[in-house]
C-alpha cells in the first residue's frame, strides 16, 4: 500500500493541464468548457484559455449557469461538455443538475471538474 506521503505533493495535488486537456478530448470528445474560475484549477482554466477558441470556453457569473449552459451545447451539438467549479459552488448546482442531467428525467452528459477547497492543512487560498 503507497502512503499519500510517499507521492510529492505537486503530482497528488495537480493536474497536467495539457496531459488532462488532451485525454478528456480523446475519451470524452469534449470540445466545450465552461464554468466559474477557482485558484486550484487556475492553470487548467488558463491552458483552456489559451487553447480552445473563446466561443468553445465560457466563463459563467455562477456554477448553476454553467450547468445550463452545458446542457445548452450538449442539445446543440451532440457532445457533452466539460464544467469546473470549486467545491463551495456545488449548492449552486443541485437544481440544474437534477433537472437537466438526472437520467430519468432530461439526461444530459457532461463532466464536472471541482477543485477541493479547505482541505485540512492545506494553504489553499488565493
């Protein structure tokens, strides 16, 4: 059994935005990203910035809009999008994933990428 210490903290704690970017294109075919910023995610986000034409990376006033506008592209194009949030929005999200992604109701794909926030004994903040 590997102990969390014997991995460094910077490959247990982040992730490769490119290596990350490039898997969730080939195994999901996300081409789609959208959400609120988060200082754990930030070099994720900034890699999307850079990468992905502003038209296919939108950055939402809050976490339940995201969702909607994931199940929006979802509708229009076929293919589910990507949504990053920080885990203190995820009450914003309850309503519109219910409705829009609960399978026995609309179903609508997608990934939820949420950075961990307050971890005891992490420096965390901006």
């Amino acid at each position: 059994m590997i102990e969390v210490l014997d991995i460094p903290q910077l490959v247990r704690d982040f992730l490769d935005p490119a290596e990350f970017y490039q898997q969730i294109k080939t195994i999901c075919d996300i081409n789609f990203f959208c959400g609120v910023s988060d200082s754990l995610l930030k070099n994720f986000c900034a890699y999307v910035t850079k990468n992905v034409p502003s038209s296919h990376h939108i950055i939402t006033v809050n976490e339940g809009s995201a969702i909607g506008l994931a199940c929006s592209s979802y509708m229009v194009t076929g293919q589910p999008s990507l949504v990053y949030l920080q885990n203190s929005g995820l009450g914003n999200i309850v309503n519109p994933i219910i409705f829009l992604a609960t399978p026995n109701i609309y179903g609508l794909p997608m990934l939820l990428l949420i950075g961990w926030r307050g971890e005891p004994g992490k420096p965390d903040e901006p």
